[in-house]
C-alpha cells in the first residue's frame, strides 16, 4: 500500500501543510509594502512571471503612482507605458483604472472600507468586475484584506490532483472549501526552516509581517508552500518526486 492509501484528502492537506511548515517556514507571501501594492500586484500577475511583475511595480513605484490618487491621477495612456513589462498592458491598466474607479463609487476610495466588508459580499462585488477571476478575488482578500479565503492556483491543482486529494476537474470553489476546512484550527509555521525553496520564498515586507488571524496566516503559508512546490519540484511536464519533500506523501500509483 502507499503512503497515502488510507489518508482522507483533509489529513493529507494538513500533512503537508506540517512538513512544508517545518522544511521552509513561512514563505512571507505577499511581498508588498501596502495593500494597493498587493492588489495592483493581484491585476499585473495574471498571465505572466512574478518578475515582470515586480518591473512594472518598480516602474509604478519610480514614476510615483503606485497608489490610489496615482492611479487615479494617471492617464490611461501612460498606465500603459509603466505597466507593459507584466504584458496584456492595454488591458491591465483599464482594469487598475477601473478598480479605482470602483472603489471611488462603491467605498469613497478607502480600502479600510471596503474590506471591513464580510469576506462573502466583498468577493461578489470583485467578482464582478472586469479581469477579476476566482484567483485574483481571494488574492485580493486574503493578501490585501487578511481575510482568511484561500487562493487556489494552478500550483495548488497540480498537486491536489497528482496526491489524489481531488480530481483535475473539481470545481474552484470546492477546491477552495476544502482546503479551508482542513486547514482550519492548526497553528502557523511560525520558525523558517533552514531548507528555503529557490524562486518561491520572499524577504519579510510590510505586508508579509502583517497582523492577521490564525486561519489566514496558514492559507497564507499553504498558498505560498504550493507556489514553492510547483516551481521546484511538482513541474507541469517533468516532476521531480524523489528530491520533492512531499515525495513520501504521493500514493502508489505514482
């Protein structure tokens, strides 16, 4: 029998969650000095590698609109210019400019109002608008907002259906439950191990040290944890199992 023959798919999440927990420590996801950095963050990920992210933030950042009234302020024209690195630029900075603009008529342009929202009603009105996806939703809550919503990406697919906690074709949103009831009531990877993933893990920012509850610490953790595995070791076309830390944990078949 394998490792994981008779583990319900609920045990198995918080196994992981333990030996990543202990192997790495937390990720500190996401990498950002205010909440607006982590949404534009949010809108400029999609589609594209955290680096080119993080050179569209740099020139955000230079040209000193990386926030509201800069956004805001900014032509549409020129969001595109300072935008382009993270690619789909046109499309991007009509979506940063339309979330301004949602906040601006929804929430008079606070944050702090707009999150003190419950994490249900929230979601629905970012579902709502243009270029905001399931992902980029629970992105937006979880690492802007600290409401403990768990974020499921590719990464968190791959390895959810090669450990066999669900089938490939489950749902967002059943994926998403799941993982949140098996990770509700554990403590956080509070100690950084001395084994940190390449490409996955981040220094400490304003944001990754942020005061939040035990759930949405460890969703934070998880989701980050999935993003190191998937870089690392459980890759699309050629998995690396026997160096993987989670290699124990895979069932027979594999």
């Amino acid at each position: 029998m394998g490792a994981t023959d008779a583990i319900f798919p609920a045990t198995l999440i918080r196994e992981i969650y333990r030996v990543l927990g202990e192997a790495w420590g937390p990720q500190h996801w996401w990498p950002a000095q205010s909440r607006f950095e982590v949404i534009v963050g949010a809108f400029l990920t999609q589609n594209t590698s955290w680096t080119n992210v993080e050179l569209a933030l740099r020139q955000l950042r230079t040209a000193k609109v990386l926030s509201i009234e800069g956004i805001r302020r900014t032509s549409l024209t020129e969001l595109e210019k300072l935008v382009r690195s993270s690619g789909y630029f046109r499309q991007k900075a009509y979506r940063l400019k339309n979330f301004v603009r949602f906040l601006d008529e929804n929430h008079a342009g606070s944050l702090t109002r707009m999150f003190s929202q419950s994490s249900e009603k929230l979601r629905e009105q970012l579902l709502s608008l243009a270029g905001v996806g399931p992902e980029t939703a629970d992105s937006i809550l979880l690492y802007a907002g600290q409401h403990p919503v768990f974020v499921i990406d590719a990464y968190t697919r791959r390895l959810a259906a090669r450990h066999e906690i669900a089938a490939e074709g489950v749902s967002y949103n059943e994926l998403r439950t799941l993982f949140e009831q098996a990770l509700q009531g554990i403590s956080s990877a509070r100690v950084r191990g001395t084994s940190l993933p390449k490409g996955a893990s981040h220094k400490p920012s304003r944001m990754s040290t942020a005061k939040r509850s035990e759930s949405s610490q460890v969703f934070n953790d998880m989701h980050g944890f999935m993003v190191a595995i998937g870089k690392n070791y459980c890759h699309k076309l050629a998995p690396n199992c026997q160096a993987c830390p989670l290699g124990s944990l895979l069932p027979a078949a594999h």
